[in-house]
C-alpha cells in the first residue's frame, strides 16, 4: 500500500475544511483558534536565534569534540541524534 495517496486524500480534506471553516489559510485558522499572532511569534524566534547563534556553534563544537571526537566542521546530520 503506498501512503503518499493516502496522506494526499487526508490533506486535501483538511484544507478543504479549512476554507469550509470561513478561513482564508491555515495561519488565519491557528491565530485565531489559539489566539496567537504566528508572523510575531516568528520575528520573535528568529530574533532569539540570532542572538543565541554563537552560544550554539560553541556548545555544538564542544559537545562534538567531547563525544565523537570531530571537530564543528566533521559532524553530519546523522550524528546530530548522537550529541
């Protein structure tokens, strides 16, 4: 059995819901059942990222070195579960 099909049947049906909802997009359906502006609470997180960006290149490098012995330049995503 292919799942594709199956996946592309339960998301048609879940936009179509939506806009049988009365809401233009999924976005406008999450801000307002949960009362949370999402674009805010992007430019939020994107900020907070940039300012941690460093703290994470170091622990990520010392975690790497400390774990599988590589440097920041040698882990790959597989061994992002590892560390």
């Amino acid at each position: 059995m292919e799942l594709n099909p199956i996946y592309e049947e339960i998301y048609r049906k879940f936009w179509q819901q939506i806009s049988h909802l009365g809401y233009k997009d999924y976005v406008e359906m999450e801000e307002n059942l949960s009362g949370i502006d999402l674009l805010e609470l992007h430019a939020q997180t994107e900020e907070a990222l940039a300012r941690t960006k460093d703290l994470y290149v170091d622990l990520l490098a010392w975690f790497a070195k400390k774990k599988i012995g590589a440097s920041i330049q040698d882990p790959k995503h597989h061994d992002m579960a590892f560390l």
